[in-house]
C-alpha cells in the first residue's frame, strides 16, 4: 500500500521539477514580472512596500514642517507641491489634511499589511514550512498585481488637481461621504475607495493562499508544534485578514452608495449653506461600527507579523531556545481572538452607553495580559543568551522596547474614563505610532536585515545597519515620546495650526524638536536604502546558513531556485529552537537533524522519538531505490 | 548494519504526513468563510441600524418565497448531479448541471421581479435605510450567484470535454460546494430579512 503511494508522489515530483526547470528558461516578463514563483512575489512586495514607506516618510515629514515651524516660508518646496503652498509659502491648510490622511492610509495598508505581511509571509512560509511554493502561484501572482493596481490608483490620487482623500485615513463619513464637504473629498476619495477595494481583493487572496500553504503543504514531519513562531503569526494573521477585511468591504460599499447613489446609510439631517440634503436616517456612527471592526483587528494584522519575525530573530541572536514556545502561540491567538471584540474602545466619545463603554474596556485591558507574556517571553529568552548583536537583532530588541513603551499608555487609552480627556489627542498618536507604528516597523526591517542573504544571496553591511538603528531608534522615541505630553495637554491630533489658541502655546518648541527628529529619523532611513541596494549588488557573499539559524529556509542553497530545495525537501524531525542544547557539539541542531545523529543531546524522551524516525528514514532510502 | 535496519522496516506503514486536504477546495472554504463575514457585516450593521428608530418597514414580495423555492431546487439538482457524476454518468450530469443553470437564472430572474414589485410597494433603493440595506443585501447575493453560474457553466464545458468523472471530482465538488453555500446563504438572508422587518 505505502509502497504505491511512493511511487505516485515520485512521479509528482518529477513532474514538479521539469515545470520548475522550464520556469526557469522563461522570459523577462515570466520570470520578473508575472512570476509565480513565491520569492519573487515577496521580493516585489518588499520593493514596492519601501517605495511607499519613503512616499509615506516624506508626507509626514511635510506636515511635520507645519506644525513645527508654522511660520517657516516654505516656497522653496514650490517644484514639488506647487499649487499647495499659500501664496505665503505656507501648506494649504486642504493640502494639510490630505497629507495626514495619506500618510496614515499608505503606512498603515502600503507599507506595513502589504509591505510586511506581503513580503514576509510569501517569502517564509514555503520555505520554513518546507514547501516548493504556495499553494496557488497563481493567486499569489494575482494578489500582487492587485496591490499593483490599487498602488497605482492611490499615487494617482496624489497628483490630482483636487487633492487626494482628506478626510482622515478612517474616512468617517459625513466628511468623506459628501464631495461638498471639501476637496479632497471628491474625486481624491472615490480613488481612495476604488484603490482600496483592489487592495482588500489582494489580501484576501493573499491571505486564502497563506492559510492553505500553512494547513496543507507542510512538509514530513512537520506538525503544528514544530512549526517557526514566524509562521504561526504569519497564520494568524491571515486569519484575522479573512475575517475583517470582508468587513471594510462592506462598510466602503454602503459609503460607494451614499456617495454615487443617493443613499442615507450614514447621513442624516445635514445642511449645506443653511440647505438641507435630501439624506434622512443615516447613522455616521454605524460607519464607524463598521470601520472599526475591521480597523481594530488591522492593528494586529500589521503587529503579528513583526512580532512572530522577532521571535525568531531573537532566539537565534541570544542562542537560546524560545522561552515559552507554547505561550508564545497561545498569546498570539489569544490577541488574534481579542482583537475583534474591543473595537468600540474607538468609539468612547461617540455616545455610547457607559455601561458598553466600561464592558469595552475590561476586554481592551485584557489584551495586555497576552501582551505581557510576549514581553516577558522575550526578555526572559535574552536574559543570560550569548546575545550577538546583529543589525537584525538591535532592531527585534527595539521592537520589544516600543511594544512596551507604546503597550503601557494603552492601558491609559483603553479606559473609558480617560478617553474622554485623551481621546483624539496627540496622546493617541504617540501611542499607536510606538506600538503599532514604529514596533511593526522595526520588525519589518528587522526580517530585511536577518533574511536579506537568502533573498539576495549577500549580507548587507553590519556597520551601517548600527548605524541606522540608533538613529532611528533614538529619532522615534524623540518623535514620539514628546507627543504624549502634547496629548495629555489635550492638543487634538490632524489641527492644522494651533496658533490661534493661546493655551496652545507653550509646547512650541516641543512641537519643533520633534519635527527636527522626524527629518533626521527619515534621513536616517536613506542609509537603509542605500544599504539595501548596495548590498543586492556589491555585499559581501553570504553562506547558505550565516545566522547558524535552525529553520527549513537555512538549509536550502545560496540562492534558492524554483522549488526551493533542489533535491528533496527536508523532512523535519524537531522543534525549530534548539539552540544550546547541553551536550550538542555546535550550538544549534536545524529542524531537518534526525535525534538519531544527536544522541550527545537528546533528553530521555526524545531517544524514544528514535525508533519513529528509523521508519521514516527507510521510506526515504527506498524512494532512492525508485529513481 | 544500517542497511539491515532499512530492510527491515521497509514494510513498515508510512509516517505520518501533516494533515492536509486539495488546497483548491480549502482556498474555496476559506473565500466561503470571506463571503459569510461581508454578509454578517451588513445584517450586523442591519440589526444595529433598526435599532435606532426611524426605520420604515417593508413587507418581502411574495416572489421572493417562490424564488426560496427555486433555489432550493437549484440545489437539490445539483446534488443529483454530483451524485451522478460519482457514477460516471455523464449523460445526466448535463442535463443536471444545464437545470441547476436554469434554475439559477430563473431565481434571479424572479429576485428582479421581486425588486419591481417592491418598487411599485414604494420601497426604493434611495430612501428609508431599511430599503436600501434590502436592495443591496438581495443584491450582493445575485452577484454572488452570477459567479456560481459561471463556475456551473464552467463545470459544464469541462463534462463536455470529459474532464468530469468519478475520478475526477475536485471541480464538481467545489462548485457543488458553492452552490449550497450560495442556497444556505440565501435561506439565511430570506429569514433573517421575514424576521426583522
């Protein structure tokens, strides 16, 4: 019976490898542009997602410009936003808005769901999971070329003559949902829209493709509890992704037919220039309702990937194992799981019944306790680990210092109470920035940093990489940190100008170190770039496994080609963290060693595993004798 | 020595491989899993709307029971159909898969008219936010529907061609799969809308 079954999967494979060879002779457009193939996908992903961080980068550093310096004359900006200064030289105050708003839209879906979970996610899965690729090439070719397109139609809307979406990157309605409104929320908002509905298309397919590779394509040996926690994020985030953005779908559906269709989902008993609309028995905060049910669980779509990168970063750099593996998983699907019943903790002030609002808030104050557990299990793994201090491994350790820093005024916001002081304030800002922010962020950078030699076969350089990090580490905590005290002095986030409060007055210098920070964490980011593109081509030639990592991705070639490993895939035998094991000749055993080589440092139990893996080992001998 | 080991656990079952099922149908559960969450967003949003007051009621055309009934039937022969197929009998396959078709249509045919005879009861698309929930949930599941009949036709052509066997199920099973999921849906939507009126 087995031996049957052999012989089919040979066969399959044969047939794999000869579709791979032939991929391989293909032209430019298969082999760069419509590739199937999941590494470049991610390659493209990551490409495109930088190139949005740095549009993202250079928006707020404009309206940092604003608030830092509102009487700086700025003409000297005229070639690049030409009719947007003021005669003055100053920023539109329309122009203003949609700088903020676009910011927000491109960091928030650009760079850190597409860019990071894009990249991230097709690039590793097949290869820690052990997989030629994934399971539908061409869906995940599809899913980018969608992100392609909603790119495109977004970048579009910066150009246009009136402005792109202005109305904040929530488009609450009735702002966005009337074009009378403002500029910025005519033709500049219907691209919004119609970019996002492309957007959501491609993570959904993203995501459907993510979640079959993980379920179905593992390969031998490889169980749920073996799995890298990289891809136990990876999976729960997918899932969150399936599960809400349907949602937002809806909610910019029901705000297409309120704007082109005459509709009233959202608006009611409005009047213009003393006019009223024909709209009666809409409900903006239904929109809201909507949004947010999504917009809660994105937070977490952009943290788990950094968070699962970090994970496994920060056990190769200490040369320990993960503390906690098990609460580690459990932590994250518990947060996944939380994330979709605190989204009113967005919406304290909008009326809502106090006794909802308190409700709200005992769910919004337990995700710390996942939270927490994540943190400790981070720093308990560094604690006594022979940490090597990686550019990759300085960025995952400042990710932990931001999840905390940021974490710890969430417990602030989250109360019903307080909200109502700090709601909408700079405090808010600083506090989403560290933690969702800037903790994605370095994840994201952190993963560039530590897989860069297998997508590229080169390393990128360690000193410019330190270098990058302290001065973005230090340039956020000096952007952020100042914010909360802007915040808890009550100044309102996305003002234009706050000159003509007097009370506002004093944080004037405050406002400008911060801006000054900002410029200097953006330049910052230049180095990276440089970095990166440097290293693709000059960097120093990297091996096959420089971390001395565990994972299935090490033990394929310098660069892998189509179908990863060019023999057979790796069977695995063993969890993907035994780093240190006492009695190992090397430091760390990859997942791919049978406990059968290793008997210096196998514990009891796992010299019983012994006899299971003689089995397996026979089957693969035999499979020889077939060829 | 090793060889002697390998030997003798050549009969030895195979290890156990992750669990896994056809990707294709899993990706399918997973766009289903899609579907249900866009649709319990807008009967969510729906039920929170209603609350509020200021709600017009409507009464659902009596079309929209006969097209229920349809739609029941749809399925009923598709799962004939796959029935069939199991059996390689692939001459009802296509007349099978030709009614599912019919019926199909002959549902959203009957939604349509169902919309006119709301109309003419003065619910309107623009207007009370009860009518225009009303319009696009009804809609939202035709559309849906149109890409069922699209994978039933495609299902069709590929029976024509034989690729459609007993040993060959995995396209037939994920259009009959979408098929029930589309008529589940729908018997979902039709009571919860004759509920909350």
């Amino acid at each position: 019976m087995a031996t049957i079954d052999l012989h089919t999967h040979t066969s399959t494979e044969h047939h794999d490898d000869h579709g791979h060879d032939h991929a391989h002779h293909g032209n430019f457009w298969t082999n760069y542009v419509f590739c199937e193939d999941h590494k470049v996908i991610a390659k493209q992903f990551l490409i495109t997602g930088m190139a949005w961080a740095l549009i993202g980068g250079t928006l707020s550093v404009l309206f940092r410009l604003q608030l830092g310096f509102p009487n700086a004359d700025l003409s000297w900006l005229k070639p690049i936003l030409g009719g947007w200064l003021t005669p003055e030289g100053k920023i539109d105050p329309e122009f203003y808005l949609a700088l903020v708003t676009m910011h927000g839209t491109i960091m928030v879906f650009f760079v850190l769901t597409a860019g990071l979970s894009g990249t991230f996610s097709n690039f590793l899965i097949p290869l820690q999971i052990g997989a030629r690729d994934m399971a539908s090439g061409f869906m995940n070719m599809l899913s980018y070329w969608f992100f392609f397109i909603s790119s495109c139609i977004m970048f579009i809307s910066l150009f246009i003559s009136t402005g792109p979406a202005s109305g904040g990157w929530v488009i609450y309605p009735p702002l966005s949902a009337l074009p009378q409104a403002m500029q910025g929320s005519g033709l500049g908002m219907t691209l919004w829209l119609v970019a996002m509905v492309f957007f959501i298309v491609s993570s959904l397919l993203g995501s459907i493709n993510y979640i079959t590779t993980v379920i179905n394509m593992r390969t031998k040996g490889m169980s749920f509890t073996k799995l890298p926690l990289t891809i136990w994020a990876f999976f729960f985030t997918a899932i969150i992704g399936i599960l809400s953005f349907p949602v937002l779908f809806a909610a910019a559906l029901l705000l297409v037919f309120d704007r082109s269709f005459g509709t009233s989902f959202y608006l009611s008993d409005i009047y213009i220039g003393g006019e009223a609309l024909p709209n009666q028995g809409g409900s903006p905060i239904l929109f809201q309702h909507l949004f947010w049910f999504l917009g809660h669980p994105e937070v977490y779509i952009v943290l788990l990937p950094a968070l699962g990168i970090t994970s496994e970063i920060i056990a190769t750099n200490s040369r320990k194992p993960i503390f906690g593996y098990k609460a580690m998983v459990g932590s994250m699907l518990f947060i996944a799981i939380l994330s979709f019943v605190v989204w009113a903790h967005h919406m304290f002030v909008t009326g809502m019944n106090p006794f909802l609002g308190s409700i709200f808030t005992l769910l919004t104050l337990i995700i710390a306790v996942p939270s927490a557990v994540k943190i400790f299990n981070y720093v308990t793994t560094l604690w006594k680990g022979n940490i090597k201090f990686t550019a990759a491994m300085l960025f995952s350790i400042g990710l932990v210092s931001f999840f905390l820093t940021g974490g710890i005024t969430g417990i602030f916001l989250g109360n019903s109470a307080i909200d109502i002081q700090l709601h909408d304030t700079y405090f808010v800002v600083a506090h989403f920035h560290l933690v969702m922010g800037s903790a994605s962020f370095f994840g994201m950078v952190a993963g560039v940093y530590h897989w860069f030699p297998k997508m590229f076969g080169r390393m990128m350089n360690e000193k410019l990489g330190y270098v990058h990090f302290w001065f973005t580490f230090v340039g956020v905590y000096l952007v952020f940190f100042p914010m909360h005290y802007i915040g808890i002095a009550g100044f309102p986030r996305r003002y234009y100008s706050w000159t003509n409060f007097e009370t506002f007055s004093g944080f004037a210098d405050l406002n400008m170190l911060v801006s000054i920070a900002a410029i200097m964490t953006l330049a910052a980011q230049f180095l990276f770039l440089f970095n990166f593109i440097y290293s693709i081509f000059r960097g120093k030639q990297a091996s096959a496994n420089p971390w001395n990592s565990t994972t299935l991705e090490w033990t394929t070639p310098r660069l892998p080609g189509h179908g990863n490993w060019p023999g057979e895939i790796p069977t695995v035998y063993r969890w993907p963290y035994d780093y240190s094991k006492p009695g190992s000749k090397e430091d760390f055993i990859p997942q791919h060693i049978p406990y059968s080589e290793t008997p210096e440092s196998n514990l009891a139990h796992e010299n019983d595993l012994i006899k299971l893996e003689m089995s397996e080992d026979a089957m693969t001998v035999e499979k020889d004798h077939t060829h | 020595m090793e060889k002697s080991v390998i030997s003798e656990f050549k009969i030895v079952e195979e290890p156990k491989r992750p669990i896994s099922m056809n990707p294709k149908k899993f990706a399918m559960w997973l766009f289903m899993g899609s579907v249900i969450m866009l649709f319990a967003a807008f009967t969510s949003g729906y039920i929170v709307r209603r609350a509020e007051g200021n709600w017009v009621y409507f009464d659902l055309p009596f079309l929209f029971t006969i097209s229920t009934i349809v739609i029941i039937a749809s399925s009923l022969t598709m799962q004939f159909a796959y029935w069939a197929a199991k059996k390689d009998n692939l001459e009802s396959v296509k007349i099978l898969v030709t009614s599912t078709s019919v019926l199909g249509l002959a549902f959203l045919v009957l939604q349509f008219e169902g919309w006119k005879d709301l109309v003419s009861n003065q619910v309107y698309l623009v207007g009370n936010p009860s009518g225009s929930f009303l319009y696009i949930i009804t809609g939202l599941h035709g559309l849906h529907l149109i890409s069922a009949i699209v994978f039933l036709l495609i299902v069709l052509v590929a029976t024509y061609r034989y690729r459609v066997h007993s040993k060959n199920l995995v396209q037939m099973e994920m259009c009959l799969t979408y098929w029930h999921f589309l008529g589940g849906l729908w018997l979902y939507l039709f009571v919860f809308l004759l509920l909350y009126r």
